[in-house]
C-alpha cells in the first residue's frame, strides 16, 4: 500500500492528534478483543455447548458497547472527562460486567472466559493510579464472586459449587496480583513522566542560561556572536552595512556604591527595558558585560544608527527612577561603528568600543560615530 495512503488511512480512522491515537488504538484493540470474544462464543453455539439467543444478546450488547468508546474517543467527546480521558476506568469496569455475563453464557468451558477480566486489569497500566488498579481489582473479584455464587446456588447442575469454589479461590490469587503489578508498573511509569518533564524543563533552563543574562532577560556576550556570524553572512549577500553600537551608563559604580547593587540592578534592568521597546524585528541588543550593552543594527548607515540611539536617549530621560533613589537620572555614553562586507567584527566593535571613550571623555551622556 502507498504510504500516503496508509498515512491518510491512519488518520481518518485513529485521528491526527497523537495522544488520542494512542486512546483510540487502546479502544481498537479492546474492541478486536471482544469482537475475537465473540466468534469464540459463536463457535460454541455451533459446537451445541452455548445457548444461541444469550450468545448474540451478549455480541450484540458487547460490541455495542465497544462502538460506543470508540465513538466517544474518535469524536474527542473523551477529553471532557480531564481526569481520564482514555475512559480507562469505564473501560476496565464494562470489561467486568462483559466477563461475568460471557461467565453466565459461556457453558462448559466458562472457566477460560476468566482470562478476559485480566486482561482488562493489563490495560490498566496506561492509564490507571495504583489506587483505581486496586479498585479494579476488587470489583472484578467481588462481580465474579457474586455471579459464581448465584450460579452455584440457582443452578447447581450447570454450576458445580465445587469448581466454582476453585474457580473463585483462583479469581482472588490472581486478579488481586495482577492489580497489584498494573499500580506498580503505572506509578513507575508516571512517574517516568514525571522526570521526563523535569528534564526538558531543565534542558530548556541550561539553552536560556546558554543565550541569555539572567538579570535583564537579553541576549548575553556569547548568544551575540553567533547572531553577529549569521548577520555577517546575510551581509555578503545583500551588501548592506551593519551598524554596531557600544553603550555604558554613565556613573554606574556610582549608583550601584551610593544605592546599592539592588538599585544597580533595577537600572540595568530599566534600561534593557527601554532600549529594547526602541528596536526592530532584526535588530539586537545584548548585555556585553557589567554596565556595557552592544546593539547591533542591520542594515543601518552610521547616521541612522545616531538617529536611533538618540531617540532611545530621549525615552530614557523621559523614565522615572525616582522610586529607586530620590533625584536618580540615568543617561548613557555610546559609540557607533558601521561594519561594511570587508570589515572584521572584532575591528568594528573596537571601533565603536574606543568611540564610546571618547564619549566618555568628551563629558558622557553622548553618541560619537568612529
């Protein structure tokens, strides 16, 4: 078959959402079972050892039934039941009630049909805490008790109180061992879940510590490299020249031994904040080191680069930090320098590192292009 064929095939039957294909491969399978069930039953019919109307009562109710779960999970009706989507638990307690009423109807070789109700426990490791697979349990050792002791009683000829006697005392050795094995084997597996969760929670926390400066959420000195290679490369392509700009706030040391290194941080912070609202989709800002920030401007000429750091100027005079210290102004020094194809990054950056001295020296709270 061409597999995208099979492909389509798949999903119009099991869906497209890969949780609920597994939902609805559990539920095809349970079906299948009691479909197999079913022809076995028949085939006892046949054979003169069941009665036929209680045997196609029971396929027709059986695989009713059976249509039903899937109808509920293959239309998503399943996913309003947030505590058991799977339908794990309705699942396991009808494959009980189907057990003991195939029991009832099954005949000579009843004592077989018990296999079903434990594999109805089996199922239960998907999806079941260690508390409902003991439930489970219990139901299915309590429902075949009760119907072995009503056969036993209101018809002793067809149930021999005597094998249902052995019958029952081997319900309870093994269904309650097998509820036992199912709670363990899904705790272990939620519980592997669980640390699945944690460790791409923690592998996502280790990529953010890799790229980014934990204090003001930018990019940090090595995530800026790498976007300053891939920008170099675009460069060869379309010519354009790459502006890059050093910036340190002025008197910094100053704010942080007169305020403290909270308020230091909280300036850093603001100003991440402001610089960062000034940019475009493609330009880039990161923490260089300490007080210094570098921004990187594509496609941007030297004096469109002074146009931009004084407009982020302006909206950083126009923030408070009154609520940090009484009176606190922060302005910053920069310097431009403009990468073109034939330049090395490194030389630019120095470039535009010695321009912000010279900002610095000339008075501070200033833009000098190199």
């Amino acid at each position: 078959m061409n597999r995208a064929v099979f492909t389509s095939w798949a999903d119009a039957l099991l869906g497209t959402d890969r949780n609920q294909r597994v939902r609805m491969t559990q539920a095809l399978v349970a079906s299948g079972i009691y479909a197999a069930l079913s022809v076995i039953v028949g085939l006892g019919v046949l054979l003169g050892l069941v009665e036929p109307r209680p045997a196609a009562a029971l396929a027709v109710t059986v695989l009713g039934v059976s249509a039903v779960f899937l109808a509920l999970i293959r239309s998503g009706a399943n996913l309003r039941f947030a505590s058991d989507p799977a339908l794990t638990q309705a699942q396991g307690f009808f494959c009980v009630l189907a057990a003991c009423a195939c029991y009832v109807v099954a005949g000579p070789f009843r004592g077989a049909i018990l296999m079903t109700v434990m594999i109805g426990q089996v199922f239960g490791i998907f999806a079941l805490t260690p508390r409902q697979a003991r439930r489970m349990a219990t139901l299915g050792v309590t429902a075949l008790g009760i119907t072995m002791t009503a056969g036993a009683f209101w018809d002793p000829v067809r149930f021999p109180p005597r094998i249902e006697l052995l019958n029952f005392l081997l319900i309870v050795l093994m269904l309650p061992i097998i509820g036992w094995l199912t709670g363990t084997l899904s705790a272990i597996r939620n519980k592997l879940r669980q640390q699945k969760v944690q460790l791409e929670n923690a592998l996502q926390q280790n990529r953010l510590l890799a790229t980014q400066d934990e204090l003001t959420g930018l990019s940090n000195r090595r995530h800026m490299t790498t976007l300053l290679v891939a920008e170099r490369g675009r460069q060869q392509r379309n010519r354009m020249p790459i502006s890059m700009v050093l910036m340190d706030i002025d008197h910094f040391k100053r704010i942080n031994d007169g305020c403290g290194h909270q308020a230091g941080d909280q300036v850093l912070q603001i100003f991440a904040d402001v610089i960062t609202h000034g940019l475009r989709t493609g330009d880039a800002l990161a923490r260089w080191g300490g007080e210094e920030f570098l921004l990187m401007l594509p496609n941007t000429t030297a004096e469109d680069a002074l146009i931009c750091v004084e407009r982020m100027r302006g909206q950083l005079a126009a923030r408070s930090f009154e609520h940090i210290a009484p009176k606190l102004t922060v302005t910053f020094s920069a310097g431009i320098g403009v990468c073109t194809v034939d330049d090395r990054t490194d030389a630019i950056i120095e470039r535009a590192d010695r321009a912000m001295y010279r900002a610095k020296t000339a008075g501070r709270n200033r833009t000098v292009v190199a």
